[in-house]
C-alpha cells in the first residue's frame, strides 16, 4: 500500500526514529492504516520480529487476540538483541482481559531490544494499565487534497468512480487504496452504502426486514453498523438534529453490544425504535 500521511504524522515518525518507546499504541479510523503505518515503523527503525493479528475460530464469530497467542510472545519478546526488534499487535482491543494481562506481564518487564507497536480503532477497550504503559499517537487523517492525489494515482476507472470513492472514504488512505484496488470490495461496499441508507430513511418496516436478515451474523451485522455509522456522520455536515445525534449514538450502543456477544436483533431493533 502507498503511505499516505498527514504532515502531522511525518513529524510524528522523525520524532519517534529519535527516541524509540519500548511501547507505542497507534490509533484512528478504520480505514486510516494503522497498521501499515506500524509495519513501516519497524522495518524503518529495526526489525520486524512478529505480527499479531486477531482470528476467528469460526465463521460466524468475531476475530480475537486469544491469551495463548500473546503468551507465545513470552520467550520471543525476552531475547537479547543486538539492534531494536519490533513486536506488532494489530487491532489489539481485540485481547480479551485475559490476553491483556499475560501482554502486561511483558510490557512490565521491558527488554531494551524488543519494542511493542499496538494499533487500535477502539483504545478504551485497553485495560487501563496496558494503556498506562503506551505512548499514544492517534493518526489523523489526510486532507481532501492528499485523498484526491491518492485516488488519482491509483487510476480509477473513471470521474464517476473517483467522487464515489472520495465519499465514502475520504480521508483513509488505507481504505481508498483497497476500494480503488479491489473492484469486488467496491461494489459491495457501494450496495452496503446504499442498504445503509435505505435503512436510515426507509420505514420502521423497511428497518425491520434489514434487521431480520442480520440476526444471525454477527460479523455482517458489525460491519452494517459501521456503514450506517459513517453515512450518519457524514450526514452531519448538513443536519446536526437531536434525532441524528440520538440514532448515532444508539447504534455506537448497540455495536458494543454485539461485538459482546449481544443479541443482534434485540439490540439494532432498540436502536432504531
């Protein structure tokens, strides 16, 4: 993926090559390319050790950061090295308490070697104490101008495609460069768009159906949530009501619901009523 910054993050890393933090937490948008950003910072700096990534056990369920994965960091993170070797955890708020707690047994024991880059969209889901021992950067996003000069080196198909890429995703370098690379994804993007919308501006009926069709996957019914969300907060531009702001903050409840294992028809049918 190209590396697109704000000039804020260029500053950011010249300031970060100088001093290296045994511990750093990288967190924005999904979208923004946390974890891009995080690889480029240790291959720059050192040496990419290992990645951490959330998985799924199931189909259905909603990838996580299991406890036996972060204790198989255990021997690799208290090797001595010769030169800095990074650690990437990415989407960490993924680590249940558990996972949390064996990963602050190693961020308590620092080894002047290994240094630890997390990235997270949700960082109040880190434990209080992990969030104690990381250096905190949030990414901003790119401006209009940079999202344009992005969109026109990747070569979309044509002006159409392009407006509608800097819609839906201005700003986020990481998913303007999926959405532009891959034409699947945009396609079922721009339907969930669509389906998003319908929902917001169609009937209770309408909600009803669309909910219905969700109850039993939880991974669609997230990633419908985080559609709607982002056609509602662009809508805010133009309408600030208390009924937007209302139904805005009644789906973020009922996404923290789900993703905790909440009843998917119980919790979107609340938000909506």
């Amino acid at each position: 993926m190209k590396l697109a910054l704000a000039d804020e993050t260029k500053t950011f890393l010249d300031t970060y090559a100088k001093n290296l933090p045994q511990a750093i937490l990288l967190s924005g948008p999904v979208g923004i390319g946390l974890k891009t950003l995080a690889l480029h910072m240790a291959n720059t700096n050192g040496v990419l050790l290992e990645i951490v990534e959330p998985l799924a056990k199931t189909k259905a369920a909603v990838p996580a950061i299991t406890v036996e994965r972060v204790r198989l960091l255990y021997e690799t993170a208290r090797s001595k090295m010769g030169r800095p070797h990074f650690i990437v955890i990415d989407n960490a708020e993924t680590m249940n308490a558990a996972a949390q707690n064996a990963l602050l047994k190693l961020l308590e024991e620092p080894n002047d070697s290994t240094k630890f880059i997390l990235t997270s969209h949700r960082p109040d889901a880190l434990l209080p104490t992990i969030r104690s021992r990381l250096q905190p950067y949030v990414v901003p996003r790119i401006n209009s101008a940079a999202s344009s000069r992005l969109v026109r080196s990747l070569g979309p198909p044509d002006a159409t495609r392009s407006r509608q890429l800097l819609y839906i995703a201005s700003g986020l370098p990481a998913e303007l460069t999926r959405l532009s690379s891959n034409g699947d994804d945009f396609k079922q993007l721009a339907e969930r768009v669509s389906l998003a919308r319908q929902f917001v501006e169609g009937s209770q009926y309408q909600k009803q159906v669309t909910i219905q069709a969700l109850k039993d996957d939880r991974q669609a019914a997230l990633v419908f949530i985080e559609t709607t969300l982002l056609i509602l907060k662009r809508s805010l531009n133009a309408d600030s009501s208390i009924g937007l702001l209302h139904l805005i903050d009644a789906l973020l409840g009922a996404q923290e619901a789900i993703r905790a294992n909440g009843n998917i028809r119980l919790h979107l049918t609340a938000a909506v009523l």
